[in-house]
C-alpha cells in the first residue's frame, strides 16, 4: 500500500477519502516537459503516430510544446482524438506510442502520455475552445451514447456542418471516461471537459435519455437522417451461483461508478472479495482500498500469466496492497441470517492445456474447498450487452455485438452506423477508449462521405 | 486568424518563411516539396559555373548532447548546368505561381557577366534575385563570393550591374566576415538593391578528431575552413539584421537569416526589422515539415497580441535597439530569489561568489533548511545568477526604483560640456576643438 494511503480498517474522514480519491500521478512540471520535448527526435514518418490508433501527429504536438506553442500543442492532440485528455491519462501507452518509440531501442522512450497530458491540461487551464464547427450541411445526426466514440462521432459530425444531437442515459455525458475509470487515474473534471468542448460546438446533448424508453428508435429514424450507435456495454453479467442476491454483492461497473460522485464509507473496515482479473477488477479493487476496506482480494480462476488487465494496472494493485488468489473460482456466496455476505466459498483450479492449443483451461481441484472470510464481493467478470435496445434497432448482431462492416461502421440497416464497445468482441474491433475515439471519427467520415460528399459529386 | 501574407521590396510571399540559398533549394523536386509542406518562399541555391564537388562537406558542432547546435559546411554553388536549374525553375514557378520564388546568383566581378546571367534568369520567370556576396569559402578563391562581399566598393558596383539589366527585384546577401556589417549594407543601398538579406555563414572550423587529428570535415586529409550557421549564430545574426534596420542610410528592406529554428526565433528576426526570414539549418536537421509549427505557432502567437497581420509586428523592437552610450545609468535590477521555487542546487552561489559581485548568501533556517539570499545592496543587476539557475521562477530580476533621474552616458557629457566647456567630456579631440 502506498504511503500516502489511508485505510486503516476504521473509517476514514472525509478529507482522508478525498485524499485517496485524487488523481495519483502529478501532471509534467514545466522544467520536465521542455527537457523531455526537446528529448524527441522528431522522427520523419514516426512509428508513435502508427502505434496511436488515432493517428495523433505525435512528434508534432511535442515539437510545439517545445516551442511554446501550447495551443497548437493541444489543437494537434484533440483534432485527431476528441478525447485525447482522457486519453492521455488512460492509454496503455507503453504497448502504443511509448512501445514504439524509436529511442527504446538506445535510451528510454519519451513519455508521450505525459506530454500529452501536459499539453490537454495547459488547454483546460487556458480556458480555450479548440475547434469550431463547420457550415450546416443540412443533415442531421443521432448520437445514442454520450461515451468516447459516441462523441468523437458526435465532434466530427459537427465539424463537418451536421446538425447533432446526442442522447445519453445517464445525468452527464462522457461514458466510461465520466463514470467507468476510477477517480484516481481519470479525474471526472478531465472528461466533463471534453464534453464541453463538443457541446460548444453545437451539438445538443441531451442527457438523462434513454433511446427506447424516453424516445422511441422510430422517432430518432424518422427525426434523424442517420443514427450512430455507441452505447457502449451494460452491467456485469450474472456469476450463476448461489448467494448472489445477497446484501453486500455488487456489480463493479455500479461500484466504481458511485465513488465518481459520491465517496461514502460503505467498505470501511470491511474484507472485500473482487472476482475477476480485468482492469475493472483491478479499479473495483483498488477503490475498495482507498474507501477504507481491512483487506482486499482479486480471486481468479487462472493464474497471473492469463490475467487481462495491463501490466501496470496489475502493478498499481499491488502497490495499493490488494492481495489475489490465483487458481481460485468461487462456487457460493455464504449470507447470514440477515441476507448479508458473510463468505465465499471457492474451489482450487489447476490449468490444463487447451486442445486446441488455446488458452490453458482451468479445471476444478477435486475436494480443494474453502472458504474466504469476506464481507463484501464484488463482481468484474466482464460486461453484458444492451440487448433490448439492439433488437429495437433491429440490426444484426452476435450476441449483442453489433455487426458493421469494419471499413465504414455501417450496420446491417444503412442509416445506423455504430462505433464502441457495441462492436466490440467475438474478434471485432478494440477495446480502449482511444480505439473508441476513433471508430467514432472514422463512422463520422464515412457518414460525411455517404451522406454529403457522394451527393455533391452527383450533383 | 491572424494574416501571414508579407511583402518584401514587392516580392509576395503567403507567410515570411522562406527556404535559403542552400542544400534544400537544390532542385526543383525539393522546392516543391518545400511548397507542399508550407514554406512560403525560398531562394534557388546559387547559379554560377563551373560545378564542383566536394567530398565530404558538411560538419556540426553538438552541444551537451544536443545534436546540431551549430553547422558548417564547404559545399559549393549549384552542383548542376544553368539550363537544368532554369527549366526546373520555370516548372516550379508555374506550379505554384503564389510562392515566392527567388533566384540567387554568383558570377565573376565583371559587368557582362551580371547582365548576362541576370537576363537568362529573369527570362524563365522569377520573383526575384539575390546576389551571393557571401559565401565564405571556394567561391572567395576566384573574387567571387565573400571575396567581393567584404570590399563595400564592389558590392555597390555588382549591385548596380546587376540592378541595370534586372526587372524583377535585386536583394543582395550580406557576408558577416566584416567588422561593420552597415558597410556593405550601405553600399548594396548605394548600388540600387531593393532588399538586404543576411547574414550568411561565418568563417569556422568545426572541430579536430582527437584520434586522427585530422580537421572536421576534411578533404583527404586536408581541412579549409568552412561556413558556420545554425543555432549558435543566431546572437551574432540577430544583432546584424537590427544594426541594418536602425540605420537610415540602409534604409531597405531585410530578409533576416541565421540560425532560426522555430516561429519563436523567427519572430524575434520580424520584430527587429526582417520583413521575411530565411530558414536552412533546421529544415536541414529535421525535414520541410517544420514550418508547419513555424506558421502554426505565429498564428497562435499574434492572434494572442491581438495583431490581425504579420505585418504589425514587423520591426516593433528596433526602437529599442541603440547605442550603449543611450542607455540609462540610473536604471538598476537585482536579483531575487523565490525560495518556493529555489532547488537549492547553489549554481547562483558559486558563480556570484567566483565570477561576479559575491552577493549571494548561504544560509540554514531554523529547520535545518539551506537557502540562499541575495544582499541586495551589494547585486550590480548583472543577471548572471538568473541565467545560470536551471529552474523556473526561481530568480526573478526586480527593477528598483533610482532616486536620480534617467541617464545615459552620452547625456552626462553633454552635460557636463555644457557646465564647463571648457573641462568637458574627456575626448582629447573634441576637447582641441572648443
């Protein structure tokens, strides 16, 4: 656990929850960013802007913080990544960017992230609204989801002179960037920010709307003349054992939303269990900490090598002293006689060769029972689908992924684009925010190209 | 968005970056790429005969670890036939008929020659022409070059040869190898020039292998020295483009040149005078694309100062450059340290206490903490602490308000003269003439 870390098994004050909560890395000095921007090579046809799935002109926007050139900096970052300050915060950059950066191989990458961040955090300061939108082409466009790639699409949309409107369910836009990443690594201010730079575009965002309840997909059809869907996923799914009902299990993706509003002392003292090992398991994890719990544990049915969370997610957990039991699956969840969690049982695995020489699977230790003490579990065992809402569509899709044709994001019914986590899984699509960002350009473009370019070359 | 587009000596130009009379101006296929990219001018590297290559050419000086704080070359002229380069010109031109397109010329001192090949040039459709007085090294050997740039007569003579067939503008380019740079200046005015550019290279050696002891760059064995720019020559050109744009003899337009990397460096060219500024050694080290940030950051930076044009900005700082004997006496900084911002690292210390007035203090408070403390009395104003700390913020320079009113040196002896004429100043020579 870090120093600076209070938990103590007692409840913390407010102060001390704050404390826990607050971003955790501090932003470049400005002695730091000069010495490492005048650091980057500025490398011709630079690897760093091919390893960006948006394509940022990297070596471009450090070359400009080295000149003093601070909102041409951040203008460079957020044209191509409208959520390039969340992103620059949340990026696995050493497998991006800072993986391909040229001097790993002599000296030490540049810290891309933090420059970026950098430039983005100077452009929050100042104030400065960084683009403007284009002409009013006459068309409109229907955003349902307020998240990375619903308004990345919802930005360029804009700038090409659509009129767009987004619905979001939830009281503020952003998505997972606003709600889904925990406080300290992603600050709420950072995304809300970024909402704002779209809205002051133009767009209309319409929050607290829920496509096919409050508004019917009819409407947004007859309304609209085209639709991109970006709602991203939904809760975590059921584990299917018993005890799940009982008072002290929750959903990880509702857990970490609630500390981005409200830090209450609900997991003070208490032993938490996280089942999974994703990277929201981890943030489930390590807010239980900060929130003051005694003890926390990340139960896997494999071991560290099949984990998926990124290397440095796994690193911050157990710097935050979150222990884990590797090769463990829970079969029950134990209750007292009032409904509350009192234990998980659990099983031993061990992982046996894949036959189809994939993943190792994880089979049961026969007579390998036991029982963690906890007061708490939280589930991380992925993320289920906004099923209803996809059949209203009435578009083609693999269980809730939404089928598109990889190049323009296009469903199986042409009005409706979609761009996100909705096209994420069963081999499709990425699942960072930053790819997000730019399957929302890239829906955005092809609906400019479909929509008003094709269109004006035949007259 | 602040306007880019400038004018010099009638020479259009959609912002004031332009490429110089080098290596990226060879061909046509670099011009051209150089426009693609931004660039909104450059000048055609020298045109002369005959063609000679040099092998190896180019050495650069690395400063700390930082690569290309200076550069030096011996390259030539135009390493190919005058009727190449004027076709690719003519191409060039006619591609992108916006861009300021200059051509810069070398030939033997003689009248003919000028006239000669300033028609040849003129004909396959320039913008302007630009007289190579400069080159320090090759050319010099034959008169050509720095060899006429160094001698005011000559630069005045060719200036108005040339000046005498041409129809487009003339600027001529100014050697610094010269004690007084307003010499030539003047005597390019004298010869009719629309414009000035300057500086070019300085004579330099770029360095000697420890192991080899062989000069750096050398020939076989052998070493001459080179052309210096980049950088470490900004200073040095700075101060020559603003001595040429106070003078009222000058009184021409200057195209500024030396060691200008980014738009910062550039503008201080604008603000002293340059109404373009010409560009080789960063595009050099980093490739065409740099001018993006270079028109990106001008923009930025005028349309923060509220400046709708490039041209407001143009020769705004030459007020200020004057004489030392102008100066104020009476106006005096010190140094201030700001101990939230003080790492303590006592470089200001040491060079105070070696190498300057000792006035910075050493000291422990009651925790146990070093600081340091500036003994303001005693601080001449002289800035050398400030540019030694490597930290921002950490010594600011404090005007203090003087109880005598403003000074200058020259004032006092006019003063003085005026007091007692017949004690006044201590110039021998004037004082024989009261």
């Amino acid at each position: 656990m870090g120093d600076s870390l209070s938990a103590n098994g007692a409840g913390l004050s407010a102060e001390e929850l704050r404390r826990n909560f607050a971003e955790v890395k501090p932003g470049m000095r400005p002695k730091e960013a000069i010495e490492e921007s005048n650091r980057c090579l500025y490398c011709y046809d630079a690897p760093c802007i091919k390893a960006c799935p948006t394509g940022i002109n990297v070596p471009s926007f450090i070359k400009k913080i080295s000149t003093g050139n601070m909102l041409g900096s951040a203008r460079a970052i957020m044209d191509a990544n409208p959520v390039g300050a969340s992103c620059s915060r949340v990026c696995p950059t050493e497998e991006l960017c800072e993986g391909a950066c040229v001097l790993n191989h002599s000296s030490k990458p540049i810290r891309i992230g933090d420059l970026q961040r950098y430039a983005t955090d100077w452009a929050i300061g100042s104030g400065k609204t960084l683009f403007q939108a284009g002409p009013g082409n006459g068309r409109s466009a229907a955003v349902v989801g307020g998240g990375p790639a619903g308004l990345s699409a919802a930005r360029e949309l804009a700038r090409f002179g659509f009129s767009v409107t987004v619905f979001e369910a939830k009281e503020q836009a952003g998505g997972l960037n606003t709600y889904g990443i925990v406080s300290f690594r992603l600050p709420q201010s950072i995304s809300l920010w970024e909402v704002e730079q779209i809205r002051k575009l133009g767009v209309d965002i319409r929050t607290g709307i829920k496509v096919g309840e409050d508004v019917t997909v009819q409407e947004l059809l007859e309304q609209f003349d085209v639709i991109v869907l970006a709602i991203g996923m939904s809760k975590v799914p059921m584990l299917g054992i018993e005890g799940e009902q009982l008072d002290g299990v929750y959903d990880a993706i509702d857990f970490v939303e609630a500390t981005k509003t409200e830090l209450t002392e609900e997991m003070a003292g208490k032993r938490v269990a996280v089942i999974g090992a994703g990277n929201t398991a981890v943030d489930a994890a390590t807010c239980s900490v900060r929130l003051g719990a005694a003890n926390v544990k990340m139960v896997y049915r494999r071991s560290r090598e099949e984990m998926t969370a990124y290397d440095f997610e796994f690193e911050f957990a157990k710097q935050d002293g979150v222990e884990f039991e590797w090769l463990s699956m829970p079969v029950r969840i134990i209750g007292d006689g009032e409904g509350k969690v009192t234990g998980l049982e659990c099983v031993r695995m061990r992982l046996e060769p894949a036959e189809d020489g994939g993943r190792r699977r994880p089979v049961p230790v026969e007579g390998s029972g036991y029982t963690l003490e906890v007061d708490a579990v939280i589930k991380a065992i992925g993320q289920t689908r906004y099923l209803p809402l996809i059949e209203q569509l009435g578009i083609e899709h693999k269980r809730g992924i939404v089928t598109v044709d990889p190049v323009t994001f296009q469903t199986s019914n042409p009005r409706i684009y979609a761009a996100g986590d909705v096209v994420f899984g069963d081999g499709q699509g990425e699942a960072m925010v930053v790819s997000a960002a730019q399957q929302g350009k890239l829906a955005a473009y092809s609906i400019h190209q479909t929509l008003v370019e094709r269109r004006e070359r035949h007259g | 968005m602040a306007d880019l587009r400038i004018r010099l000596a009638g020479i259009s130009s959609p912002n004031p970056f332009w490429l110089a009379s080098a290596p990226p101006t060879n061909t046509g296929y670099q011009v051209q790429r150089a426009f693609e990219a931004g660039w909104g001018g450059a000048v055609w590297k020298t045109l002369g005969d005959p063609i000679i290559n040099t092998s190896s050419r180019f050495a650069a000086v690395h400063f700390n670890g930082q690569r290309v704080a200076g550069f030096n070359n011996i390259e030539l002229i135009t390493d190919r036939p005058l009727e190449v380069n004027l076709e690719e010109i003519y191409e060039t031109k006619k591609r992108f008929p916006g861009h300021a397109l200059v051509v810069s010329l070398m030939v033997e001192p003689k009248r003919e020659k000028w006239h000669e090949i300033v028609k040849k040039v003129e004909a396959v459709g320039v913008d302007g022409l630009e007289l190579n007085f400069g080159c320090p090294h090759g050319m010099a050997e034959r008169g050509m070059g720095s060899a006429s740039g160094q001698q005011p007569d000559l630069v005045e003579m060719q200036t108005m040869w040339a000046k005498e067939a041409a129809k487009t503008p003339v600027i001529v380019k100014l050697t610094p190898n010269i004690t007084d740079i307003t010499a030539t200046a003047k005597a390019a005015a004298r010869g009719g020039a629309d414009a000035i550019s300057l500086i070019n290279t300085i004579n330099s050696l770029a360095g000697v292998d420890l192991d080899t002891w062989n000069t750096v760059p050398h020939v076989g064995g052998k070493g001459a020295h080179g052309g210096y720019c980049g950088p470490a020559v900004k200073p040095i050109a700075l101060n020559m483009v603003a001595e040429c744009a106070r003078n009222p003899e000058v009184g021409i337009p200057i195209s500024g040149i030396g060691g200008i990397s980014n738009w910062r460096d550039a503008t201080e060219f604008l603000l002293m005078g340059s109404t373009c500024v010409q560009v080789c050694t960063a595009a050099m080290h980093h490739g065409f694309s740099i001018v993006e940030d270079m028109i990106d950051g001008l923009t930025n930076y005028l349309d923060e100062k509220g400046l709708a044009s490039v041209n407001e900005l143009i020769g705004r700082s030459v007020g200020r450059y004057s004489d030392w004997g102008d100066l104020d006496l009476n106006y005096a900084v010190v140094a201030r340290i700001d101990r939230d911002n003080c790492i303590v690292c006592n470089k200001c210390h040491i060079a105070c206490e070696d190498t300057s007035h000792q006035c910075i203090e050493r000291h422990t408070d009651d925790s146990g903490a070093a600081y340091l403390l500036v003994r303001e009395e005693d601080c001449v104003g002289c800035n050398l602490c400030s540019i030694v700390c490597p930290v921002e913020g950490a010594i600011s320079m404090i005007e203090v308000p003087s109880s005598d009113p403003p000074l200058s040196w020259n004032q006092r002896q006019a003063a003085i003269t005026a007091i007692n004429p017949d004690n006044g100043g201590d110039d021998s020579g004037e004082k024989e003439a009261v």
